[in-house]
C-alpha cells in the first residue's frame, strides 16, 4: 500500500490547480503490476477540468490496461480525500465492487468501490 500512496504523493508535484490551489494525485495499479499516476488539471473553464484518477485511468487504458487491482487517491492536505461520483463511475467501467480505493488521510485507508458507488451503471444496463 505505501508504495502507491508514495506514487500518487510523487504526482502531486505535476498538479495544474491555478483556481482552487487543491492538489490531488493518484495511482493505479494494473492487474499486471504497472503503476500509472495522475493529477489534477483545471481548466478556467471548470467543467473541462481533469480528476487525477481520470487521468491516471487514461494513461493505463491508452496503453492497452484494461483490468486494475487497486488506486490510492491523496490530496496536497493528506485530508483522506475519496474519488468524486464521477470518478468512481469511471473506476466502475473497468473494475469489479470489491476494487480497493486506498484514500491517503492521519492513517491510509481503504475501501471497496462497491461500497463507495453501490448499484453503479453498468453496460448490462446499456444492453437492456
């Protein structure tokens, strides 16, 4: 766990936060053991914004990842943050409920994506 939580911390430092000065970084690992991190990117535009899982998700799908073990999600506060609706919905398009969301606060902790986001969209919704 330490070591994706120091490669979500090590993105960080790449972070484009001109509004909100919140840094947020993130790793994830592949089912395969690569690591892909992220960070956050806002546009003066807010809803062109980038999320930190986004783009770490991004870099592994644009590579050719389709499957992920866990991500750890940590902030430039260290305040526990988790990933927003929106990115949990991304995690879910690739991941299973029991993806381990590691979140980096006083003590890391971690949770199952199914617990964060419970009756998600899936494609089986899409095929009905």
């Amino acid at each position: 766990m330490d070591d994706l939580i120091e490669a979500a911390r090590d993105a960080i430092d790449d972070a484009y936060v001109p509004y909100s000065e919140y840094t947020v970084g993130a790793a994830i690992e592949t089912a395969d053991g690569d690591v892909y991190t992220g960070c956050n990117i806002e546009n003066a535009n807010y809803s062109n914004s980038l999320h930190a899982e986004e783009v770490a998700v991004g870099k592994a799908v644009s590579d050719g990842h389709r499957e992920f073990e866990r991500i750890a999600v940590t902030s430039g506060k260290r305040d526990g943050v988790t990933p927003c609706g929106m990115c949990r919905q991304t995690l879910s398009e690739f991941c299973d409920d029991s993806f381990e969301v590691i979140t980096d606060g006083d003590d890391p902790t971690a949770y199952e994506l199914g617990d964060l986001l419970p009756t998600t969209i899936t494609r089986e919704h899409l095929d009905a």
